[in-house]
C-alpha cells in the first residue's frame, strides 16, 4: 500500500488512514458496480430455471394468456388447456375440483412450474382454495397457485359502480364467489346481480360466431332491467365477446374483461413476491399443450393466441 513511499511506517497512523480511505474507495466501487449488474446476475443465476404455467379448461384461457405475455414477455410460459373435458361449468364441484387438481399436477410435476394461474373462473370458484389450502402445503409448499376472482373483484373498487353486474358460467354464478369477493371491498351502497350464461363457452369453444349475438343478448337483458352500471365478464373465455357485449350494453355501462385485469395484478404479483420471480426462467419461450386437438381447436388457437400458436397433446390425471 505504498508505506515506502509515504516514508512512514506500516503502522503508522497516516498509513493505516490511507489504507482505510483506499479500502473504502475499493468498497463504494465495488458496490456500485454490484448494484448496477445486480438485474444481470439474477437473470443469469442458473436457478432461474422454472416455468410460469396458465391453465384453462378450454382454450379460452388463451386470451388471458396473450395478454399476460404481452404485459411481461420476459418470461417462459407453459399453457395447459383441458380441451378433451370442456366446458367445466355445468358438472359438479367434486369433479371440478378433481380436473384442476390433476392439471395443476402435471404442470408442477412435469413442466417445471413455480405459478400457476388457474385461468378458469369455474376452477378458481370451486377448487382454488381447496388447493391453495390441503394439495400446495403437502406437494409443493413453495409454489402458488392464483385464481382470477379476487383480482377482478379488485379491479371493481377502481370505478364508481355501486350496481354491479356480473356473467358467468353456472357453477360460477351458484357459488356466489364474486359477490363475497366484491363485498370484501367494503364498497359502501353496492349492488350485485349474476348471470349465469351456460351457452357462450361453448359457442366459443366450437366457433359458432352466428349465434353469439342474440344469445349473449338474451343473458345481458335481466341484467339491464337492474340498471347496472358496470358488467364483470366473469369468465375468460367472454372477452373474445366483449366488443359484441359493450355494444349492446353500450358506453354508460363499464364492462370489466379479465384480459385488461390480469396481466397487470400478475405484474404487481411477481414485484412483490421476489421468492417466486427469482426462479423464473426468462428466455421468453411459450409452450402451449392441449388435452384434444380438432380442426377448430387449432383454428381457435391460432385466431386468440396467434398464428404461430402450436399445439401439443398432452395426457395426464392420476391421484395425487
């Protein structure tokens, strides 16, 4: 440390005070340099090495994924689709939960996934607490699973709406889940009336665009008689309707879709919880497996997810 040619001793006080400075120096630089590579080293960490995967029944939860890879395109996606089952909202709560329970499993077990959204409103309702709270604790205690309820029953508190109307499926409607997650917002003066609207999945789900119009405007007219002020599409395959359904409904009238929600409440998510954004893989690879592939699940892929959409067959279901 240049003792000699400060002709002072070692251990000298003016020559332990410049080596004290000098570390310092080194020290601040070295801190700087930490802090502005620190992005880059937990990005190359090989750690990072897990998934994030989106399941749907169906296909519908393709749109829901669009756009959370939209949002956040950094990261590596796997989307499960249980095509060979759909639609899960007109069987019973048990078998409901029995579905999720496997896909959920197969995704954790075999492609790698640190989060799961559990895209389906029908799964969310009857089977995400169930697994949140008996199948992470004992099989994966450190991975999520999230729901889409809570997250649109938050998006509901950033509007004035105090009569508040919402679509789903009939398993959805029956379980009054958004109405409990809505009153959790302890919004004063608030009125909420559901719709089931058991055709529409379907519809979507076999491309029969014809007859969407006036059936989706059969479901939405009990709720106009309520003098609704906003209408929650409480399933993720309706915002490939939500043009269809603000016409109808018209400008007045809020319409919340689950695609403009998601994304953003995932982001929020991931910033907060730096125990899961820390192992994911960010080479922006999309994987997309399905439980039955027909001509019009390829076509419908293609038209929500994108012409470069691919689809691989997938089988799965065991006891867990």
């Amino acid at each position: 440390f240049q003792a000699r040619a400060l002709n002072h001793s070692a251990n000298s006080p003016i020559v332990n005070g410049y080596i004290t400075c000098k570390l310092h120096c080194y020290a601040t630089v070295f801190g700087l340099l930490l802090q502005r590579n620190y992005r880059w080293l937990i990005l190359s960490s090989p750690l990072n090495t897990m998934r994030i995967g989106i399941f749907d029944s169906g296909i519908g939860g393709l749109v829901i994924a669009r756009a959370i890879v939209k949002r956040l395109p950094q990261y590596d996606y796997v989307y499960l689709g249980d095509t060979q089952r759909v639609p899960y909202g007109n069987r019973s709560q048990e078998t409901i939960y029995k579905f999720t329970r496997e896909a959920v499993d197969y995704l954790f077990r075999t492609q790698n996934c640190a989060l799961i959204i559990v895209a389906c409103n029908t799964a969310s309702t009857v089977a995400l607490r169930r697994l949140q709270h008996e199948y992470l604790p004992k099989h994966f205690p450190k991975r999520r699973i999230l729901g889409v309820i809570r997250p649109t029953a938050e998006a509901v508190t950033k509007y004035a709406g105090r009569r508040i109307g919402i679509l789903a499926t009939a398993t959805t409607v029956a379980s009054k889940a958004y109405i409990r997650e809505i009153k959790k917002q302890k919004l004063k003066a608030v009125h909420v009336y559901q719709q089931a609207a058991p055709l529409l999945v379907p519809l979507l789900e076999q491309n029969a665009q014809r007859w969407l119009k006036p059936i989706a405007s059969e479901y939405i007219r009990p709720l106009l008689r309520h003098k609704i002020d906003t209408l929650v599409l409480g399933c993720t395959h309706y915002p490939l309707v939500k043009k269809l359904i603000r016409a109808t409904v018209g400008s007045k009238i809020k319409v919340l879709a689950q695609d403009e929600i998601i994304p953003a409440k995932l982001a929020d998510y991931l910033l907060r919880h730096t125990e899961i954004a820390g192992v994911l893989s960010r080479r922006r690879t999309r994987q997309l497996l399905v439980t039955d592939v027909t001509y019009t699940v390829r076509k419908l892929a293609r038209r929500w997810f994108g012409v470069s959409a691919q689809l691989k067959l997938v089988r799965y279901g065991h006891e867990v």
